[in-house]
C-alpha cells in the first residue's frame, strides 16, 4: 500500500506536465489556480505521513493471547 502511496505521484507530475496548453484567455487567472493544486498536495502528504505513523506503531498493539499471561 505504501509503495502505491509513494508511486502515485510521480503520475500525477507526469500528467501536470503533459497536460495540453490552453488556447487563450484572460490575462488573469482565477485566484484559486494556484492554491489549488498547492492544497491538494498538502492534503496527499498529510495522508501519507499519517499513514506511515498507522503503519509503524502497529507493533505497539499486544497480540490477542497476551491477557493470559498477565500478572495481576
């Protein structure tokens, strides 16, 4: 799952760079199409940090068999 969470971007970048170029417009651009893109990648990497913090304290769990052997 990780090695998808790391591959994914590099699509991303290589479907931002291909993408076609506009045919005109404005010479000024709405104030969203900077920020949008800059929030998006902040929400992908918030979700991959959070993810790799799941994925390394699963250990800290005890197993289902260590009630047992608990000093009481």
């Amino acid at each position: 799952m990780i090695a998808w969470v790391l591959i994914v971007p590099l699509f991303a970048v290589f479907w931002w760079f291909a993408q076609p170029g506009t045919m005109g417009g404005g010479w000024v651009e709405p104030w969203y199409a900077s920020i949008l893109p800059w929030a998006g990648w902040s929400a992908y990497a918030t979700g991959v940090i959070w993810m790799i913090r799941i994925h390394r304290t699963s250990h800290l769990d005890p197993e289902p068999s260590d009630w047992r052997y608990r000093e009481r």
